[in-house]
C-alpha cells in the first residue's frame, strides 16, 4: 500500500495545518481541556480519511485484448443502450460503475491501444449517480482503438463531492490495459461504451475492482473465454 501522488501535497498542507492548529489550542486555550482532547480527536479521524482516499493499493492486473476490464474500483450502477451523442453518435452499450468516498479513486485503462480522441469538458456537479451527469458534470471523454479492433469509449465523471479530475493521456498516445490513465478527487463516476454485441460480465448492483474485475467481452476471434 502507498500514497498515490495526487495525495501527497493535499497530506502534507493538511497535516501540517492540522498540527499547527492543534499546538494552538493546546497552549492558548489550555483552561478548554476537553474541548482540545476532542478536537484532536476530529482532528486525527478527518487526516485518516483523508489518507485512505488517496490509498493506492497494489493490485495484479489482469490483461487480454479481448477483454474490458474495470476502469475503477466501486459499484455497477448502469446497464444499459444507450444513444452516446458525442463521438459515436450512434447506439452503444453503457456501463457505469460508481465511486463512492471510501473507494480507490485512480482511473485505469479498460483496454490497451491508441488513443484516438480526448476531450476535457467544464460542467455542473450533479451527484455521480444523476442520470444528467454524463452529459452536464464536468468529465473527460477519452477513446481508445483497443488492440482487439473495436473502439471503446471512457468517462471520468466528476460528482457531488468531486471538483478535480487529473488525467494522463492526449491523442495519439499508446496505453496498456490496466494502468492509470487519471484519477478523479471525492466521489465520481466512470462510464464504459462498448459496440451492443459485447458480452456483459457484470451484473447492476456488482462491486468492482479497477484493473481485476472483467466487465465485458469483446466479439473478437480466439476470445479469452473461448
């Protein structure tokens, strides 16, 4: 277990602000014991939270190309087609899967190839699991032309509680099934668009883990399934 990078700043100013503040109230609010003891106590629960958000556990990936693997850890809380308006504008497989706080937050490759398009949009912090928050948070959109043939589209949603999303990859880049490709800050969500022949290996309501669980399987050739 480490502390991914995208936390080690937020840890440090917010320890050292945590710390000071605590050293204050010690020796000019000293007559207040109780109030500091329980302050102190808040003061070590919030920094633990804060610390198992940005956890950045190690994990054995699983890999195949024909394969869609979860791009996060959390729960399925969408399958369904759907009409995907901004790249394919046609009819695609959606799933989604929901980050919740106490969730891994890194966003991983669902599949391996290049990256054929890639787009930031600004938007409104809906919470995650908003129907309108796929088209109106703020989010990345990112395709990748998978080493199995088809084209697969990924979300980063941002939610309620979300107001940064860090991404790691532009057009043209070459990625590998499993890696990070960014990481979203308090509560998300992260949609998949796969061809609507694709085998769904996920059932709604099922808990996920980014770079492990299989949800989906590709209608290629020598499939890993068989």
């Amino acid at each position: 277990m480490k502390i991914h990078k995208e936390g080690r700043k937020i840890l440090l100013f917010t320890f050292l602000g945590l710390l000071i503040v605590n050293l204050l109230l010690f020796r000019l609010n000293a007559p207040h014991e109780t109030f500091n003891k329980i302050f102190l106590a808040i003061s070590v629960i919030a920094f633990l939270l804060l610390l198992q958000f940005f956890r950045s556990p190690f994990r054995t990936l699983i890999t195949h190309e024909d394969l869609v693997i979860a791009p996060a850890d959390g729960k399925v809380v969408v399958i369904e087609n759907v009409h995907e308006p901004e790249f394919f504008k046609d009819t695609r497989k959606q799933i989604s899967i929901f980050m919740s706080p106490i969730n891994v937050h890194i966003t991983r490759n669902p599949v391996s190839g290049i990256v054929k398009y890639f787009k930031y949009h600004p938007g409104n912090y809906f919470v995650a699991w908003h129907p309108k928050s796929s088209t109106k948070n703020e989010r990345t959109t990112v395709v990748v032309t998978s080493d199995a043939g088809p084209d697969i589209l990924f979300r980063q949603i941002a939610g309620a509680m979300a107001r940064r999303i860090v991404w790691y990859v532009t057009e043209g880049d070459e990625v590998n099934q499993g890696e990070e490709f960014g990481f979203i800050k308090f509560g998300s969500r992260v949609d998949i668009f796969v061809p609507v022949d694709t085998d769904i290996k996920v059932n709604l309501g099922e808990k996920t883990k980014g770079g492990q669980t299989v949800i989906a399987q590709l209608k290629t050739t020598g499939s890993f399934f068989g």
